[in-house]
C-alpha cells in the first residue's frame, strides 16, 4: 500500500497541471506532451498510416494535438482490473510497463509488451471488450479517450478524410480477421521502425530535462529580465 501510495503521488505530481507548466506556451506544452507520449502515439495506426506515406510533418502535428487533448496516465496497483469483458470500450490503451496481462478465458493469458496500443478497435468503431486487462504489479497505462480522440481528429480538416478512409480500411480487416480480440492490430506496412525506443517514454520526467533551458529562456522573456 505504501508503495502504490507513493507512486500515485509522483504520477500526480508529474501530471497534474503543475503551476510552472501554466507559464509554458501551448506549442511548448503540446511539444512536451508529445515527446513523453511518443511511443505510444505511434503505436496508433493513424500517426504510423502518415509516417509511412511521409507525410512526417502532419503525423508530428496529429500527434501533438492527440497528446493534449486525448490522453491521461493511470496508476496502477498489483491486480487492478482495467477492463473486464462485455463492457462498451470507450477508452483504448497503451502500456507503459511490461506489467499488463490480457485473457480471453484463465485458460488463455498473454502479457501485454510496452507500447502496445489495446483495444485501438474502439477509436474506429463501437466496441465492446472481448476480454479483460489486469496490471500483474503496480505499473503505469496511457488512456487514450475515445470521444475526445475523435473530436480531435474531427476538428483536424486536413486530415480528416484520410481518417475516414482509415476506418474504412481498418473495419474491413477486421470483417476479415480469421481472430479477433483487443489486442488485434491493424498492419501498416514498413512500420517497424515508427515511433521511438519505448525506453525514451517510461520516465515521464525525461523531457522535462530537455525543455528545461527553453522554459527558462520562455520565462525570463516573460519577467522581463
């Protein structure tokens, strides 16, 4: 208990709308956000769908929007149920830890590996949970709210096309999957080397170190000295 305590505290603390950050810009909130959250962004098949036509400058912008609009981090204690079968999904995950196991029955378990987007089924269509998520110790899961994922892709007009091009797509495989369950991935080609090393996301004070020298520079601008 302890131990949960005090991970919950640091997870607060890191997350929560910290006073300092309110003097940051948006570009640079939205830029933060996004390099903490990288893995996991481009684990999603809309941002990998862009990397792979090159089109890196819309997928970098996407990202970012997503980071600030759609995602929270979860503190987990040893065997919180995240999910459980049967329930209307409204959020998918991406795991932060390689402490997350997925079973379709107690016969069937699988872990969950780090930066792997969970039940990503549920942004492009309605969508009910096929089994349930576990945290096997305390551990740490992105959620990437489904509502607010799509608005935000709505309010997008440069790409909300190729979204709804994307769902079309990723609908259509899914009719045509042999198997389907909440891990079920959506195959993007050449995709392999997206994203960043899942080691650069799971300290979410990483990039605080980097952005420190321009919030600095940020805040002197801002007092005048």
């Amino acid at each position: 208990f302890i131990q949960h305590a005090y991970r919950a505290q640091t997870s607060r603390s890191v997350d929560s709308e910290v006073a300092i950050f309110g003097l940051l810009s948006k570009s640079l909130r939205a830029e933060l956000q996004f390099t903490r959250y990288r893995h996991c962004l481009f684990s999603l098949a809309l941002c990998k769908k862009m990397l792979v036509a090159e089109e890196h400058s819309n997928a970098e912008m996407v990202a970012q929007h997503l980071a600030v609009k759609t995602l929270t981090t979860l503190q987990l204690a040893q065997n919180d149920f995240i999910f459980t079968p049967g329930t209307v999904a409204r959020t998918c995950y991406c795991a932060l830890e390689d402490n997350l196991e997925y079973s379709l029955d107690k016969n069937n378990r699988t872990s969950v590996p780090v930066g792997m987007c969970i039940a990503e089924m549920a942004l492009w269509t309605h969508w009910v949970y096929l089994g349930g998520l576990v945290s096997k110790e305390m551990s740490r899961v992105v959620a990437i709210d489904v509502e607010a994922f799509c608005q935000t892709v709505a309010e997008m007009h440069d790409i909300k096309e190729e979204a709804i091009y994307l769902a079309q797509n990723i609908i259509e495989e899914m009719n045509n999957a042999s198997e389907l369950n909440d891990l079920w991935q959506f195959h993007v080609e050449d995709s392999s080397q997206l994203g960043a090393d899942a080691s650069e996301v799971i300290n979410p004070l990483s990039p605080l170190v980097r952005y420190w020298g321009r919030f600095m520079a940020f805040s002197k601008t801002l007092l005048g000295k």
